[in-house]
C-alpha cells in the first residue's frame, strides 16, 4: 500500500504549477502583443501607401480630363444637395 502524500506538499505542488503555467500564459500573451503590433503597423504603411498611390492617380487623371473631372464633381454636388435638401 503506497503512503497518502502530505495534503500541504500537494497544495504547494499544485500552487507552484498553476504559477508557472499563468507565468508562460502571460508571456505568451505579451509576445502575441507584439507580434500583433507589428503587423498592424505593416498594415498601416501599406493602407498609406495605396492610399498615396490612389492620391496620385486622381490627381494625374484630374489634370489629363479638367473639364470631365469638373462636370463629375459638379454632378457629385448636385445630387448630394438635392438628397440633403430633401430632410
């Protein structure tokens, strides 16, 4: 017959087990933080660049087409005051 072990040696077996594995959560956590960071900031540059990018493929056919560019903006306008005057 095997000998029932000390509750307390037990209780602090398990304590100190319970502290190590929320030790390795916590540091998991915090690298997934990092990680997550990162690639948002990856992210962000990239969303700055295309939106750049849009920028200067507005600005290139808004100076190829004036009159077209203004005739559309015109439009734009109108119906937006048309839909807002509306309320």
């Amino acid at each position: 017959m095997k000998a029932t072990a000390n509750p307390n040696a037990t209780a602090r077996n398990s304590t100190d087990e319970f502290r190590e594995k929320a030790a390795q959560v916590g540091e998991d956590i915090r690298e997934l933080g990092t990680v997550t960071r990162k690639a948002a900031a990856e992210y962000y540059e990239q969303g700055l660049d295309k939106a750049k990018d849009l920028e200067k493929n507005v600005e290139t056919r808004i100076r190829e087409h004036p009159l077209q560019s203004v005739g559309i903006a015109a439009g734009v306008g109108f119906l937006a005051g048309f839909l807002l005057g509306r309320r």
